[in-house]
C-alpha cells in the first residue's frame, strides 16, 4: 500500500538532520564500551518470554539500587534492539539506580499492540529482579509510546509493577498513532484504525498516582512538538521542549547523572 507522500516526509527525522548516518553506528559503540566498563554489573540477555528478542540488559550500580528505571529504544517499531542504547544507562546508574533495557519483536513480525504488552512483561520481569524501590520508565519515540502506555490507567501490568510505579517520562513520544494510518511504515505494522484507537495515549487516561513529564526537542520535526503537545494537553502534565535538541541527540542528557533530562526522569525519587 503506498503512503502519503507528505505525511512520510513529515515524520521523517533522518533527512532533516545533519550527519544522520553517523548515529547509529556511534551509538552502537557507546553501548558496547559502557557495557565492558561495567563488568559483572551487566547483566545481559535475560529472557522476558520465549521469543529471541524478548530479552532485556539489566545494569547494576555498586550498592543496592534505590529502585528500577527502564528505558525503551525507539525505532519506530522497525529498528533498532536492546544493544544499541546501554550508554543510556549512564546516568541513572550514577544516581544508584539499576536501569533496564527492554528489547522487544519488531514490525512486521509483531503488531504494535503485542510490542506494548511485551515491555509490561519486561518490566515485570526487571522488577522482579530489582524488588525494592520505586519503578520509572522512560523512553523514546517509539519507545516514548510505550513509556506513556505503561502510565496508562487501563493497561495491564504486573501488580507489583503497577503498585511500584512512580513516574513516567515519554521523550518525544508517539502519542496518537491515528495520524499515522496513512504512512508508509504502516505496511509493516499493519495497524487499522480500531488498533491506532486502542494504542494512542492520548485517548487513555494516566494511571492515579504516576507522575508523567513529556520531554521532546526544540529543533525536532514539527509533528514530533505536535505529539508531545497533544499528549501533554490531553493528560494535563508538563511538557519540557529542550532548546536546540532534535530527534536524534534529545536523550542525550540520560547519559550524565545531572542533566536536566535525567533530573526530570528522577529527580526527588
């Protein structure tokens, strides 16, 4: 089915952002020399279901962790694993706090719904792993999706997940996915529009007791400021536009303990 032309170039990032092809393997990189940094306190691997990327990193500090944050890559559902993001960690690590990363099946192997029921078990599956303190999740793009749909009232997680959460922090979040039908991608995600419906955040209400903060870039493309808009104004929650950040450095800060980033996903906890 081909798809709007418009519509693909407006959620678009690469092209609209210089040096774009060096992120990735950049990334990688950082990721693979965090994780050797770190030694034993790495965990790496640890299944979540049966599935080959139903697995998550689980990074430890030195003393007891004084809770759980998880953070969830984007990729637009189609890219990206768990490997690529671990430097990400950094940050929540030197506050004393363990982080999961969740990998998960992508598009079109898996529907979106099932990716977004995949993270609740991976966060069930850390929080067992890390039983005391309080849970947050953050995450971006795509995976700012599913930090939001975690904070969601109606979704289904883990009791102790759900009495452990605390915070959510979507960071350039993907909050309505029905303007998105009509885009190309969707081949690969075969979402309709009863699906888009059941998967948009701003159609739920945030689960009593989360404190939710949407983070997005100053410079980023206009319908990524459009999304964490509509999801701040549909929740009532703050919405952070970081000056001069685009799509593809705005997580930056979750690498250094004191960013401004970092304080909003933990900050007070």
């Amino acid at each position: 089915m081909a798809g709007d032309g418009d519509l693909d170039t407006a959620y678009a990032n690469g092209p609209f952002i210089p040096g774009s092809e060096a992120y990735p393997p950049r990334w990688a990189a950082a990721a693979a020399e965090f994780r050797d940094g770190l030694g034993a306190r790495a965990r790496t691997g640890l299944a979540y279901g049966a599935g080959t990327r139903e697995r998550f990193d689980l990074f430890l500090p030195e003393a007891s962790p004084t809770g759980l944050m998880v953070f969830v890559h984007g990729g637009y559902w189609r890219a990206f694993d768990r490997g690529d993001w671990s430097h990400l960690a950094a940050g929540g690590l030197a506050r004393g706090w363990a982080v999961a990363v969740p990998g998960y099946p992508l598009a079109p192997a898996a529907r979106i719904g099932e990716i977004t029921a995949g993270i609740a078990r991976a966060i069930g599956a850390a929080a067992a792993e890390v039983p005391d303190g309080p849970i947050v999740v953050t995450g971006h793009s795509a995976g700012g999706h599913a930090a939001a749909r975690m904070a969601c009232a109606g979704m289904a997680l883990d009791a102790a997940v759900a009495a452990r959460l605390q915070r959510a922090v979507p960071v350039s979040p993907l909050a309505d996915l029905r303007p998105m039908l009509g885009l190309t991608m969707n081949d690969d995600w075969r979402m309709d529009a009863a699906e888009a419906a059941a998967e948009s955040p701003v159609l739920h209400r945030p689960r009593p007791g989360v404190t939710v903060h949407v983070w997005v870039g100053g410079a980023e493309r206009p319908v990524f400021l459009d999304q964490a808009r509509w999801l701040g104004e549909a929740w009532g929650v703050t919405v952070t536009v970081e000056a001069g950040r685009h799509h593809f450095d705005v997580i930056d800060g979750l690498a250094r303990p004191e960013s401004p980033l970092t304080e909003a996903v933990l900050g007070g906890l």
